[in-house]
C-alpha cells in the first residue's frame, strides 16, 4: 500500500526531545549532550500488526518484520509499503552482512522456524543454523555482526516453555548467545546463563564488547523481579568473548527492561526500551518511559533520551540516505527521527 506523507503528518503523534538528568562533567565527556537536533520527535512511516527488526539498505528500502502476521516488510523510498516475504518463519531480528545479504532470526511460536537464515543476492535462503548440539533453539531474536563478518545472536525463550530443548546437564533451561564463524560456519556458544533472557544484540565499533539486553517480562513468577539490564562483556586478544566479564551498563529496575539497540557513529548505544502504560504484575512504568535511550558505552551515563508515545518499542537501527535517519518499530508502526 501507499503511505502518504501528509497524511502521516497530520496523523502523527509527535513526542518532544528531552533529556535525562545526569551527573558529572559535560567537558570530559568525548561525545555531545545529545545525538538529536533540538525540538527533534519521532513520527510514523507505516503501521503494521507488530514492529520489529528495522534493518537498512543501501537500495533506500527500510526492512521490517510484522511478526504477528509472519511476514518481512519493506518501505521504498517513495514510502509505499511492500511485502518482502510472507510467510517468514516468524522472523524477528534482521540486518544486512557486509555482502549486502539478509540475515533474519527465525523465532519460535505458531509459524516459527526457529533458525536463523540468509538471504542470499539470487533470493535463495540458506540456513546458517537451525540446531546447536542436535537440539532446537528456542526462539531466535536478535542478531548483530563483527567487522570480519562473525554473527551473534540471542536465544531467549518468551510465552510457552514446554518445548524448550536448550538445557544443561542440570536441566536448567538455556537462554544463550550465539557465535557464527564467517569462515567456517561454525557455531559456538558464547553465553550460557551469564544473562537471564538476552534479547538485544550489538558488537563495538572497535570489536572490544558484546553489548546484551537482558529483559525478563514473563515466565516463571510472571517475570516479576526479572533482570531488566544492558550488559557489556569483552572479547580477549584471540577474538573469544570472556563470559565472566559481564559488565551491567544500565539497569531499568522494575520497569520495562531494553529491547533491541544500534549502535552510534560514535559508538554510543542507542536502546529501545520503557513503558508509557505499566504491564502488571511484571512491568512498572515508574521512572523510565518508552523511548530511545542513549548510552554511553563504556561509562554506562545515560547522556539522552527521546521519548516515543507508543507501546511496545521494540527496536532501532541508523539508515537514510546520508546515516543521519534512526528508524524505530513501536506500537505497531515504523517511526523515523532525524540525526545530526
């Protein structure tokens, strides 16, 4: 269908750019106060069923998936709204390689293929891994990419948990993070139960840290209490992800915990996460609301925040013709927000 911009324009419900309080010196600080130009707000593209994995292409086409209709979406430059796939085995994280090739995390539930493919330039799809050890991932959600091409993604299990076949020799469930070799296909398990649920995913610029979400909403206790925190770990000199060095950025407490995230040109980490309407028992709304929040990486400052009147904000990622657009899927919709 086509999405005219006027009438986006009118419709829109615009949020106002602030800014979180925070201490210490602004003068030590590399980076500026604020990613987005002032009076900057975020505003709807398209609206589907349900928003998640925004990936950019150089072809000036925004891909998205509709999860609850099971399909990949995409938006053109012009603004007319396609269908990539359909269906898409439950596809939830996207991006592009350094080869301009699609790679979707296939989740679980009805539909779900639970794997994670590629795209290749012909449109065949190849199947990186849909096992590790001879079992079934959980539901595959999120994936990011090094500077050589190795691909992590997270396996987090939310809804139904009678199917899981990830568990240790305890048989406590495994809600893991995932390494594919660009070389050898390999794959390797490089977090266990250093975090609850991972959900997010993003590799430094400088290939120093794996960044996780860590985002507990539902399951046992019905989340309550659940780990609502972004994590930082480091990678030795040989490339191997250390996962005793888990480092807690941020931590969202009692609200909604982060979702997906980008990364900055700066490097900062640009999170989706909060609630505007709290999702009892297991989610408050107290302090941090819906939004994009951006972090430093590696003090964990909270330097900006720009607010999004929708529920649920999902993920994000950097596009545009220039790099300078961040585009967000909330609430049933893709949202846009200029960069400076």
């Amino acid at each position: 269908m086509r999405v005219g911009r006027t009438v986006l324009a009118l419709a829109m419900t615009a949020a106002a750019l602030s800014f979180w309080p925070a201490s210490g010196d602004a003068q030590d600080d590399p980076f500026p106060a604020s990613p987005f130009p002032v009076g900057a707000a975020a505003k709807p593209e398209t609206r589907v069923a349900f928003t998640e994995g925004p990936a950019w292409h150089p072809s000036h086409n925004v891909f998205f998936t509709d999860i609850a209709n099971n399909r990949i979406m995409r938006l053109d430059r012009t603004g007319a709204l396609h269908t990539y796939r359909t269906p898409s085995g439950r596809a939830n994280g996207l991006l592009f390689d350094h080869d301009l090739r699609m790679i979707a995390c296939e989740g679980g539930g009805e539909g779900g293929n639970r794997r994670l493919t590629r795209t290749e330039s012909d449109g065949s799809v190849t199947v990186l891994t849909d096992r590790f050890e001879g079992k079934r991932y959980n539901s595959p959600n999120d994936v990011a990419i090094d500077a050589d091409g190795n691909l992590y993604f997270t396996d987090p299990r939310y809804g139904p948990r009678d199917d899981i076949e990830q568990r240790d020799a305890d048989g406590r469930d495994i809600e893991g993070v995932y390494r594919i070799d660009a070389k050898s296909g390999e794959v390797t398990r490089v977090i266990t139960h250093e975090v609850e649920r991972p959900n997010g995913v993003a590799v430094s610029k400088d290939g120093r840290y794996l960044f996780v979400a860590d985002n507990v909403n539902d399951g046992p206790n019905d989340g309550v209490n659940g780990a609502r925190k972004l994590w930082r770990f480091s990678f030795a000199a040989d490339g191997t992800l250390d996962p005793e060095s888990g480092k807690i950025l941020f931590n969202w407490g009692t609200d909604r915990g982060p979702d997906g995230m980008t990364l900055g040109p700066d490097g900062r980490l640009f999170v989706a996460a909060g609630f505007n309407v709290p999702n009892l028992p297991a989610e408050t709304s107290d302090r941090y609301k819906a939004g994009i929040y951006v972090i430093h990486p590696d003090t964990g400052k909270l330097e900006a925040f720009l607010p999004v009147l929708a529920d649920m904000i999902t993920n994000c990622t950097i596009g545009g013709p220039e790099g300078k657009t961040l585009y967000i899927t909330a609430g049933h919709k893709l949202w846009s927000v200029p960069l400076k």
